[in-house]
C-alpha cells in the first residue's frame, strides 16, 4: 500500500539558504540532525552517534522523525511539502535512506534524505484538506493516513508526472463521498453566490456552530446563513427557524426533519451535485481533480 506523508522542512539552515528550495531542486527529501564521524556513516553508525547526541541529550524530535525517513517510509510512497511561497509540491519516494555528509548538505541542515521525484501542484486550492491541516501540528515528519487522500495523491501523481505509475482502483461516482466537509462548504457557497448571494468572509468562523457562513443578496440586501453537513447527519429545520433572514440548509446523506419553514430551505443533493458538475470552471482545482477522478475511474464500475 501506498503511503502519503507531509515534509515540513523547517531546518536550521545557514542564512540565505532555503532548505525548501534545497530539497526541491535536488530532488530529495529530507531532515537534519547531523552527527560526526570519520568512520563510513553507516545506519548502525548513525543511530548510535545520533541517539548519544540527540535523544540521550533531550531532542525528543530527533527518533520520530529520523525514524520515518529510514523506517517507515517506503520506496513509491508519495509525499506532500510547500514552500516559503504557499506553494505545494508532491513527489514520490525512490531511493531508501541515504546520509549526505558534505558542506552543502550540513549548511541546509538536510542530512537524512531520500531520492524522489518532486512535481508542482500548485496553490492551496490543489491540495486536499487533510495533508493542509496536517502541516499544523510541529513535526518534521508525518503520515496522512487517508484513503481518499491516498487515491487523490495517486490520481495528482500520474497527472503531474503523465505516467501511470500508480494503479488506480474504481471508485464511487459520488462526489460527495469522496470530497472534503470544506468542499462541500465551498460548492455550497459557490451555489448560492450564483443565485444573487455574497459571502461575507469573516463570518466564516469555526464557533459559530449554528451555520457555516453569513451571506448578502446583492440586489436586496437580504441577510441569509448557510449549514453544511457531510455524511449521515440529519438537519432539523426547527432549530433553524427563528435565525434571523432565509438560512439554507444541506446535508450529503442525512435527512431533512422538523416543521417546514418559509426561511428555512433544504438544498437538494442532485441539484447541488449536478450545479458542481455543471460549472466545474469556477471550482476549486482540487474538486476539478475530484471531478476528474469520477469521470475517470467512476467508468470502471459501469
């Protein structure tokens, strides 16, 4: 099986080197923590200098990481990174663990590398939701383990590099059970802006529990929220009634329950699907790659 990972190279590089650029352009990935020897370096060697020099010493950082380079990471595996500029690269894994010794290694503080093959995917559009937020917690290293994320990286690879290096299994032809809760949110914005509405940004905030986002109607000034739920979870429009202007409610599985309202509107699912097929061109890159995916693989079940 296909792993996916992201790489945070947050190195101590010398000034005026980019670690990200570095890697990038050598086609590597790769962490520091070096250690010194005049002996060949080894990986016995190197796990018993850097376990002395790091982790005896009080780096806790120092095994996670150095340990999914060499251990856990596979030849084949795909992996995520970005640079200083936003921008998101993939590439595939090729070579085993390898240590770099020389000076322009140590001033880029990218000693422990593998050998890949680095594709541009593009702003932050083009990425799934899950490797984005996987680049919150503080590790050098880490596993994105997620199906869907898996055959979307799978998918980007063979795109990106024109190959068919990965082997592609059919899939579900139901956009929504493949896309993100955040896509959802975004087609459903998108719906609704091309019915008069617009978003107000800052209204999309994660403590507002009762919808997702506060929107106007250009021509009225109508004020009208929105809730969005992936999955199988039931929406009741009595909680929704007395909110204040029209709300707008959409689930990708569940059901519609309580007393109907005239404020209150329940989203069709085929109308929202069909909407995000219909008008791909104003999608993000990332839901056109989903659609692309559906077209593409969706066939192998017909």
């Amino acid at each position: 099986m296909t792993n996916i990972w992201r790489l945070n190279i947050k190195t101590d590089a010398s000034q005026n080197i980019d670690a990200r650029k570095f890697c990038i352009n050598k086609n590597i990935l790769g962490i520091g923590w070096p250690v010194a020897s005049e002996e060949e370096m080894t990986w016995n060697n190197y796990y018993k200098l850097g376990e002395k020099k790091y982790y005896n010493e009080g780096d806790k950082r120092w095994w996670p990481a150095v340990n999914a380079i060499k251990n856990r990471m596979q030849i084949n595996d795909l992996c995520w990174t970005r640079g200083w500029d936003g921008i998101y690269y993939l590439c595939r894994v090729t070579s085993g663990w390898l240590y770099q010794d020389s000076s322009e290694y140590r001033k880029a503080d990218v000693v422990n590398i593998r050998e890949c093959d680095w594709k541009k995917a593009g702003k932050i559009d083009t990425v799934p939701g899950k490797v984005v937020n996987s680049f919150i917690p503080d590790r050098a290293v880490q596993a994105v383990d997620d199906d869907n994320v898996r055959l979307y990286s799978q998918y980007l690879y063979n795109s990106l590099s024109e190959t068919d290096h990965y082997v592609l299994p059919s899939v579900d032809p139901d956009l929504f059970s493949l896309i993100s809760a955040d896509d959802c949110e975004d087609i459903v914005g998108l719906f609704l802006q091309e019915k008069g509405y617009r978003m107000i940004p800052s209204s999309c905030k994660a403590d507002t529990a009762a919808y997702e986002f506060v929107l106007k109607h250009i021509e009225t000034g109508e004020t009208a929220a929105a809730q969005v739920k992936q999955g199988n979870t039931d929406l009741n429009i009595d909680n929704y009634s007395e909110l204040p202007g029209e709300v707008y409610l959409f689930t990708t599985d569940g059901n519609y329950t309580g007393k109907s309202s005239k404020t209150v509107h329940c989203l069709d699912t085929e109308e929202i699907k069909n909407f995000a097929i219909s008008t791909k061109h104003i999608l993000s890159d990332r839901l056109k790659t989903w659609i692309k995916i559906i077209d593409e693989l969706g066939k192998k079940n017909l």
